[in-house]
C-alpha cells in the first residue's frame, strides 16, 4: 500500500499537482497494484470507464493476449514515455507488479465544428472550413480525395510545446523536389524551434523572403480550395492547434483565384477573375497617380476638371500627400477597429467612420472631396481579393508609391514599378518562380490568369511548378 500511494503522490508531482490529472488507484484481474491516469480536461470519462470495464473482462478471461482484440497497447513502463501519452490526451493503466503500462487512445479534443471560414465566404459550392482538430480537417480533406496516392506524413516541431506539423500531397502529381525543400525546412525548424504556436511561424520558415511585402505560401482554412491545390500539384502544410492551411509552391496570381470562379458560369467566372487582378493596379496605383497629376502634371487633364481640381486643392492647408496619408490611416484604423471590436459595435464604427471622412473633414477643410474619391476606390479595390494575406501586400505597397509619386511625379511611380517588377521576378516560392507564366514567360498558360477555362475543354490550371519533375 505504501508503495502504491508514494507512486500516486510521484506521479501528481510529475504533472505539478494540476488538478486536471488524475491518478487513482482501481482494481484489476491478476494485478496486486494498478493506477489509471489521464487528463481530465482531454477525455471523456463515461468512455474511459466504460472500455476499462471491458478490458477488465477481457484481461480475466485470457491473462496474456488481452491486449491484442481491444484498442490497448501494453508495453514496459518508462516516465517519458508515460508523460508523452498523458500529454497527448491518452489514457494509461499502470501495472506497478508487472512494471507494465497500459496505453488506450480515447483523446476528446475541444473543437469547433466545421463551418464556413468567417474571412473566406463564397456564394456557392461548399461552406465547410477547417477546425483546430487535425483529425477533422484530414478527413474533410480524404472525402474530397478518395485515392490512396494522398501522403499525410508528420514532424513534431517544438522541443517544449511539442506541436504537430503535418504535410500533404499526391505522391503522383507533386513536384518532389518541392517535397523535399518542406521537409528539409521543416527538419531545420524542428532543430531551432522550442515552441510553435501559430502557423505564421510555420510561414516563416517555409517562405524564402520573409521580408517581402508578397507572401509566398497561400493560407486557407477552406478545404475545397486546399482539395484543389492539392490536385494542381501543390503541398498542403498545417498543425494540430490551428485551422489554417499553408499552400505552396505557389504563384503571385494564385492568390486571385477564388472557388466561386469555378462555382459559376465561365463568362461570369473569367471577368470576376479580370475584375480582381485589375483592382491590383487600380489599390497600388490610383492613389499615386492621383498625387503625380495634381502635384506634377496637371496638364494631362481636361481644363474643366483641372479647375475643379485646383480650386478644391488650394482650399487645403498642405501637399497632396499629407492628405492622401491623413485619409489612409483613418480608413486603416477603421478598419483595425471593425476587425477587434465586437461584432454588435462593427456597424456604429463603420457609419461613424463613413460620417466623419464623407462629410466633417471636408467641410472642415482637411481634405479634398477628389482624394476621398481616390481612397474610397482604392480601400475597395483592395478588399477585392479572396486572400487576406494579398489583402495586407496590397494596402502597405501603395505607401511608398505615394512618397514616389510625391517626390517625381510620374517618373517616381515608374521608378517604383520596376523596382516592384525585378522584386517579383526575384521572388521564389519553395524553389519555383513565383511570377509564373509570366517569367519564365508561358504564352499558353497566360490566358488561364484571366479566363477561366470551360470543364467542357479542360486544361491544367496556372501553377508554379514545373511539370516536367512531375512523377511519372
């Protein structure tokens, strides 16, 4: 007894006495001493009970292979061991006479259910999203692809926290040497890493410029988009505390695809797609444009709105680009506003808001009714993209093509578009060009960014692998 109650008292030390974890002494066939542990918090007990009273039955009937007909593994006891299973939601019976343990999988995992990302909705096909439970997502993913060519392999990254990254891909489609680059990148991420807590950090290691405005892995926490990648080639990378799903390699235009491109009518479908890669121009460039014409080139423009135009401008205390950056930052803060505020006082933020840039700073002077013009358009055309992380990109380039615009005009925003341009061409994602078709320059496969192409003719889908490492 007494052996038993000091080996109870270790084992609560061992998890610091939390009072989640149980340690209990309970009775068992042929077994002087056995405890049951488990974390309260990740497990259901009626469940545990319950396949406990069937072992019990199962161990008095056959001493040495009950093991082998139940959801059990019994294998020596070792403390590490035994802190692992606890840690991951197991349940474990110890056999203190034998030096046994008894292992049972039965985890109950918090999560949500799988509803349709609040960041991603589309108007029609599937409105099912990925929850934090990895068990889940892979499985809404292996009922979309029913084939046994889909590789799920996994890395524990983090020598404190111990998280789960997985990787997914058809072995058959895959180019393998981007197979190889995530895993080798994750092998060095599981050597530096003591905690992983997002999948940003996951991002991190796996982008190649991970200071460039342009993210270099796709995130999603849709499955149909993740089902669709992964059929064009790509590799799926996710964890087991986060729905988010990274995809890569990827291209700068696959982040203006959207699911309802391929939900809807091949018209309708092409000139959404036109639509979004021009609000691109229209979000990085129109702000600059306007402050090159009114600061620089105002001969361009028609006498009657060139007047118009001067006559608002000269009623403003400063430059064309203090105003565009006083609208800018209101229509940021707004907009940080909505996102952390409760979802009741989103709509008093946005009607404040409206009123206070559409009407009280012009009629007080601070701006011009032409630039809320300009800043309206732009904060929508940049809403236009499906992704977010595009979304962010876009609203922080058109800043120093403001300043560019400022300082010289149209030949500033010239300036500043090759400079965007060479960034683009130097821009990999996982080994492969991230501004393809265009460089390396791919006539067929240029349409496809713009059109989308009737099931009717199929055709494979841009995509930023070479086909030609694809496996045979």
């Amino acid at each position: 007894m007494l052996l038993l109650e000091s080996m109870i008292d270790k084992l609560k030390s061992t998890f610091y006495n939390s009072v989640d974890f149980t340690a209990k002494e309970i009775s068992w066939p042929n077994e002087e001493y056995a405890i049951l542990c488990y974390y309260s918090s990740m497990v259901n007990k009626s469940d545990v009970q319950n396949q406990i009273n069937v072992l019990k039955v199962q161990a008095s009937v056959d001493e040495e292979k009950w093991t082998e007909t139940m959801a059990a593994v019994k294998e020596p006891f070792q403390m590490e061991k035994f802190v692992d299973y606890i840690c991951h939601g197991e349940t474990i019976i110890l056999l203190l006479t034998e030096k046994q343990m008894v292992h049972l999988t039965l985890p109950e995992i918090p999560h949500r259910s799988p509803d349709e990302p609040i960041n991603e909705h589309i108007l029609r096909g599937s409105h099912e999203g990925f929850v934090e439970n990895v068990d889940v997502n892979i499985g809404l993913i292996r009922k979309r692809i029913r084939m046994p060519n889909l590789v799920v392999n996994k890395m524990e990254v983090g020598k404190e926290t111990k998280t789960d990254v997985y990787y997914m891909y058809l072995d058959n489609v895959a180019n393998q040497q981007s197979v190889s680059e995530v895993e080798s990148k994750l092998k060095l991420m599981q050597e530096k890493t003591k905690s992983l807590y997002t999948a940003g950090e996951v991002g991190d290691y796996l982008e190649e410029s991970v200071y460039s405005p342009f993210p270099q892995m796709l995130n999603t926490e849709r499955p149909d988009r993740v089902f669709a990648n992964l059929v064009e080639g790509k590799i799926a990378v996710f964890t087991n505390i986060s729905p988010t799903v990274l995809l890569g390699p990827v291209t700068f235009f696959s982040f203006y695809q959207s699911p309802d491109d391929y939900n809807g009518r091949v018209l309708v479908g092409s000139f959404y797609r036109m639509v979004r890669v021009f609000s691109f121009l229209t979000a990085v460039f129109l702000p600059a444009f306007y402050i090159a014409i009114v600061s620089f080139h105002f001969e361009i423009l028609p006498i009657e709105l060139s007047k118009k135009l001067r006559l608002d401008i000269s009623e403003i205390p400063y430059r064309p680009i203090i105003e565009a950056m006083i609208l800018e930052i209101i229509i940021e803060l707004i907009r940080e506003a909505s996102v952390r505020l409760p979802q009741a006082i989103v709509q008093t933020i946005g009607i404040v808001g409206g009123l206070v840039i559409g009407n009280v700073i012009v009629t007080a002077g601070l701006v011009s009714n032409m630039m809320v013009i300009i800043v309206a358009l732009t904060a929508i055309s940049s809403y236009v993209v499906p992704s977010v992380e595009m979304n962010m990109s876009i609203r922080i380039l058109r800043f120093p093509f403001m300043l560019a615009a400022a300082l010289a005009g149209f030949f500033g925003i010239v300036i500043g578009g090759f400079v965007l341009f060479i960034h683009l061409l130097n821009l990999h994602s996982l080994k492969s060009p991230y501004f393809s078709p265009i460089v390396p320059f791919e006539p067929k496969k240029i349409k496809q960014i713009f059109v989308r192409g009737p099931f009717v003719k199929p055709s494979p889908q841009t995509s930023s692998f070479d086909p030609e490492g694809r496996k045979k």
